[in-house]
C-alpha cells in the first residue's frame, strides 16, 4: 500500500496571495509613459488620464497635450492616487486641459505638505479643503476655476455654503460628501 502526501496551501494563504498579485498588477497598469509620466487612455479615444506611478519626483510639468503611437492626445485629468505618497513630489505644473482630479491624488506629497491650511488649488482645480474647517465657513472659489476635485470637500462638516463660478465645467464624485 503506498500513500501518497500532498502538501497543501492554507486557505488564508491562497486568498492572501491571489489578492497581493491583483492589487500589485492593478498598482502598476498603466497604458503608456512620455518622458516620466505614466497615462491612461480615456474612453473617448481622443483625452488621457495622469495616473498612479510611485517614481514621482521633483518638479513635474504635465503637458496639455502628449503624443503616443503617432497619435496625440488632450490630458484632460489626473486619476485618484495618481501621485499619492510621492514624497519627492516638490512641485507640479498643470496645464488648462486638466479640468477634474481623483481624490488623493496629490495626499502624502512634499507639495501638498507645504501648501497652507485653506483651499487648495492643482492648476485651474479646487483640489482639496487643507486642515480643520472651521463651523459656519463659506468658500468661495476663484474665478476661473475648471473643476473641483473628487472629495474635495469630503468631511467638511463646517461648510455651509459654495459659491461656484460659471468657469466649473466638472464636479468629481463625493466633492461634497459629509
């Protein structure tokens, strides 16, 4: 009689595994890079997204515009996390095509850190509300203004009025959550 012994993963091990390898190649996708900037094509064939990539750093300057394959296109945003914890990010150059940034996308940066409390602005975007809020505070964004950022007034709960100017043409999701 002979018997034969397999040696099995534990169950949590496979699912920790199976997650690790998704999460890393989600991390990493991105569908081109022009000179140290990694983009994802929109789904109108014509516009990119700036998206996530870890080797961020120093002064970055995103073109209006980017050529890949002989094609060029619009950069019109700059996804969730696409800088997130880039702590050599010192400083970022966003052209008038951007007009709507993800959330967190700028979160953990030397940038960001060195912004004052208050609104923050990535270009012709209300990025984020920095710091406490404080009760009863009314915002006024700036003439001019494109987009305001996705949640970029999530859990502020002291907010109790926007003006916004006619110039906003994009609203990210969650901009107003809490």
């Amino acid at each position: 009689m002979s018997i034969i012994m397999r040696q099995t993963l534990p169950i949590h091990r496979f699912f920790t595994t199976i997650l690790f390898l998704a999460v890393t190649t989600l991390t990493w996708a991105y569908d081109f890079a022009v000179d140290g900037i990694y983009y994802d094509m929109n789904s109108d064939g014509t516009s990119v997204t700036v998206t996530y990539n870890t080797s961020y750093s120093g002064s970055v300057v995103i073109p209006s515009t980017v050529t890949y394959g002989g094609k060029t296109y619009s950069v019109t945003s700059i996804g969730s996390y696409a800088f997130e914890d880039c702590t050599g990010l010192t400083s970022i150059t966003i052209p008038n095509s951007v007009t709507s940034i993800g959330s967190s996308a700028f979160d953990g940066t030397a940038w960001y850190n060195n912004q004052p409390n208050g609104m923050v602005y990535a270009g012709k975007v209300a990025y984020k509300y920095k710091g406490t809020m404080p009760s009863g505070t009314e915002i006024v964004i700036k003439d001019g203004t494109l987009g305001i950022a996705e949640s970029a007034f999530s859990g502020c709960t002291g907010l109790t009025s926007v003006t916004i100017p006619n110039s906003v043409t994009s609203i990210g999701d969650r901009a107003f959550y809490n």
